[in-house]
C-alpha cells in the first residue's frame, strides 16, 4: 500500500523524525470498540465532493495519542495527532483515486499504553465536482457592532480565503454604514453586484470590468434595491425593496425580529440605467426574488397584510406571528421586457390563510405535508429548473433568527412538497443556493451551538435526495469555535472576484461614482 504520512507535531519533533527515519505507524494491537469516533466536526459516512478542501477533524476524547488512517485501495495518508490534518497534496491524491468509491477513515487513541480502535467510517466521494468559490459575510452576531464586518471569497479546494469588501475602509465612528447582499450573475464573478447602506450608500456594479455605483431610490419606490436575484442572461436585476426595521425579544427564544413594514418588487436595467416597478401593492408584503434558470419565470415570497392603523408605527411588530409569506411566480417576456400575473406556487399552511383571488393566482398542486401556521422564505430554483428549495418557519421572513426554521423542496414537475430531513437540524437552517451543476447546496445553520451561522455543504442527487451535511472544511479544526462572528448569504462563484477591497472602497466612497437610475412606469 502506498503511505503518504502527515504529521500534526511541532516542526522540531518533525524535524527530529525525519532525521531518524521514523514515522508513524497504524497500532497493530489494539481493542477493538463498537462505538464511531467523537470527532468535531462530525464528518462521518458524509458524501464529500472529489475536489474539496481535506476535511481535517478533532479527537474528542482524552487520550495521549491518536493516529488516524484515510484509505482507499492502495493509497493511505496516516495522520499523527488529537487533530487529523491531511496533507493537501496527498489529499488530492488519494480522493482522485477514490472518486466514485469510499475513503475508509480508521480512528486510534491510546491511554495508558492501551490502543482503542473506534468503528471505521466512510467518506463516499462523489464523482460531482463542487464549484471551486464561495462568498459570505461574516458579521458579529451582536446589535451594535455591525460595521465591523467584511464581504469574504474562499476557495473550497484549498483554505484560501481573501476579503472582497471590508467595510471599515469606508465607515468611522461618526458615519457608519454597513455592505450585505452580494450576488453573481449565473455564478460569474466578473458580473456582481452589493449593497452599502447608510453612509456611502448605494448599489455597487461590478459588470464585465466596469465598477460603479449606483442610486435606485427615487420617490416612486420604497427604498434602494435590497435582496437581488439577476437574470441568468440579460442585463436585468431583481430587486426587492423594503421598508425594513427589527426589534428585540426578550422572552423569546428568537433573539431579534426583523420585519418589512412595506415591500415591493423592481426591475433594474443595467444598459439603461432605469428602474420600473415589477409589483407594488400595497397589501402585499414581496420579497426575495430568484429567476428560474431559463430566464423566463421570476419567483418570488409575498405575505397579504393590511395595516389596521396607520399611524401605529409598531403594530407590524405587534402582529408580526400574523405575517405568513407564501410562494409565488410571474411570467416574463425577455423580448418585450413585461412580467405576467402572478400566479400561486406554495401556500404555506395557516390557521386563517386570507382568500386568494382565482383571478390572479393559478394554484399549483401541493402536498400539505408541514403543520399549520407556517411562512415560506427564500425561494431557490435548482440549476436543471426541476426543484425548489425554500425555508419555512412559523411566521416573518427573516428565518435566520428563528430556531424553528427548515429547508423544504418542492418538485415543480409535480408540485409535490416535503421536508429535507436529511439536511434538517433541530435548530435553524437558513439561507441556501445551489451548486452551478445542481448536485450541491450549502446553507447557514445554527446546529453546532444554536448562536452562530456555520455553512454546510450537502449532495444532492439527480432526484433531489439530499445527503447527510458536512461543516465547511478548516485548516485547523477548532476553527468555527474560535470565530466569533457569523457566515451569511453563502453564494457559490466559479472563481474568485479580482476587484480589490481598496477598489471597492475608492467607488464607494466617490459621490462622483454615483449614477441615478431613471425611473420608468413600466420595461421599455
């Protein structure tokens, strides 16, 4: 069997067992246990993709040594250490040979001079590749701290991480603001677009080369572009526009709400520079567009909610666990630029659902397979245009503060709908996107200690049946329990975005930089 050994001991002790010739050795004798081993993160019988980073793992056990066995067929990289971390060269090797099959992950400790081997484990590697970028923010997840953040990139087949954004190059003490919401066009990193607010604000564009910002609000709309979705091929964005705040619980296991008072949906031009309403009623509460991958369906989240005083600024907190968001979808026309009437995709289960006009919605069929008073969030079309993968918690839309929230999938061949169990946690799962070939999706969960979002990396077959989901790989891996800050709005990118932060920084701070988007009633 061929050996590649990796070691986790101090550069002297390394040192000193190269010049010896030693190296470490899988105990020969030793008790065999029943028991899997605990490890962090939990990376047992995960389906991992053939190009990822080394899923490096803790030993959580007391024991004075430990040594840990990857193979496959006649390849082996031996681990010496608390901490298994494979090197990336013989990783690459021996997850090239093992695609389609399994590594088996053999685990030994000792204590006391006494050899314990813990049931193997798999990592059944996939022959699908995973994109080769993501890109998140990471934020504290505090209520005032939250200009210190930044808009980060990391290659998934290496550790490499660089910031896109640091948001401290254009906020201070006296004018703070904050950036959010990054997004690519069909997974491009040369066609990207984010959100500054408050000081500096506007909309950042990152187009075939060309930076600029840009100035969506005029009085014909609610606000700036908020949470976008572009279109798969034309110059077209998205947006949401909201009338958002949030508020602070106090004996509530879900730490803050955040509400829209008001929001609507807008068509961004990017050629022309204009902006048109896509749907405004000021009844319905739309939000988180994303474009079917054909380009000509445009899915969207809309709650029915009429205020019944106006001037009570707080009833939409008051009322929030009245707001229930359903599913819905409007037609488009790329050659006239017009949107259809929307029509009803989900109808997320409520004690008191308001009526819905059969002029203006066509229902597709659904299985009611979730129990009542539910809110659908976050629709995301798969890249094949069959699955629908969306959140669903009790009320609201912002299911990142909220414990009960869940990834659910939609069949859009047959509208039929169910719970992804397979990915679920006891507490939040959150944001998702998928994998530019449809066999991957990472989302933000609160699993791992119910306080911080961690991405988490799942297979999803021809069939949308998920596997069981893996933490992001670390270098070191304690890594996720020494940072105190959050991913959010995990966004997989086929390479990485070459814009600089201090570019970035330069536009942003630029008044000059700024375009104002003309408003039209309606697409030219």
């Amino acid at each position: 069997m061929k050996r590649i050994t990796s070691f986790t001991c101090s550069a002297v002790f390394f040192l000193c067992l190269t010049m010896m010739g030693c190296g470490v050795s899988v105990p020969d004798r030793y008790t065999q246990s029943d028991a899997l081993p605990p490890i962090y993160p939990d990376y047992t019988d995960v389906t991992i993709p053939v190009n990822i980073a080394p899923l490096t793992f803790l030993l959580e056990q007391d024991a004075d040594a430990a040594v840990v066995r990857f193979s496959y067929d006649d390849a082996e990289i031996v681990c010496d250490g608390l901490k298994a971390q494979p090197d990336m060269d013989a990783w690459r090797e021996l997850t090239a040979k093992a695609k389609g099959h399994d590594i088996t992950v053999e685990v030994y400790a000792e204590q006391g001079g006494q050899w314990t081997r813990f049931q193997p484990f798999a990592l059944h590697v996939s022959a699908d590749s995973i994109d080769p970028y993501i890109s998140y923010r990471l934020i504290s997840p505090s209520y005032v701290t939250y200009e210190e953040l930044t808009l980060n990139q990391r290659c998934l087949e290496t550790y490499d991480e660089q910031v896109m954004v640091d948001n401290m190059l254009c906020s201070t003490e006296e004018s703070g603001q904050c950036v959010n919401c990054h997004n690519y066009q069909q997974y491009n990193p040369q066609r990207m677009q984010f959100h500054a607010r408050q000081n500096h604000g506007g909309t950042v564009i990152v187009y075939d080369g060309e930076v600029k910002k840009v100035n969506m609000k005029n009085d014909s709309v609610i606000s700036a572009g908020v949470y976008p979705t572009w279109h798969p091929t034309l110059p077209l964005i998205v947006y949401s526009t909201n009338n958002t705040s949030q508020s602070f619980h106090t004996r509530n296991v879900n730490k803050i709400e955040v509400s829209d008072a008001h929001s609507d949906l807008i068509l961004y031009d990017i050629e022309k520079n204009t902006v048109s309403n896509v749907s405004n009623d000021p009844h319905e509460f739309e939000c988180y567009p994303f474009w079917a991958p054909d380009g000509r369906m445009l899915y969207f989240v809309s709650a029915h909610f009429e205020y019944r005083d106006p001037s009570n600024s707080g009833e939409i907190y008051q009322r929030a666990e009245e707001v229930k968001y359903n599913i819905y979808r409007k037609s488009f026309d790329p050659a006239t630029r017009h949107f259809g009437p929307r029509e009803l995709v989900y109808q997320a289960p409520v004690a008191s659902a308001p009526s819905v006009d059969s002029a203006d919605s066509v229902s597709v069929s659904v299985t009611d397979s979730v129990a009542p008073g539910a809110s659908a969030t976050l629709p995301r079309i798969s890249p094949d245009g069959r699955f629908l993968m969306f959140t669903l918690g009790s009320y609201g839309v912002f299911h990142i503060w909220h414990h009960d929230a869940d990834l659910y999938l939609m069949d859009l061949t047959d509208g039929s709908v169910r719970a992804m169990d397979e990915l679920n946690s006891s507490d939040t799962e959150s944001y998702h996107s998928w994998s530019s070939n449809g066999r991957w999706v990472i989302f933000s969960s609160r699993r791992t200690d119910g306080n911080f979002t961690r991405p988490f990396l799942a297979h999803v077959d021809a069939d949308g049946h998920g596997s069981k989901p893996f933490e992001l790989p670390q270098r070191d891996p304690v890594y996720h329990r020494e940072l105190m800050k959050s991913y959010n709005i995990p966004e997989f990118m086929l390479g990485p975005v070459t814009v600089t932060p201090q570019q970035f920084a330069d536009v942003l701070m630029s008044n000059d930089a700024v375009e104002p988007a003309r408003f039209i009633p309606a697409a030219e």
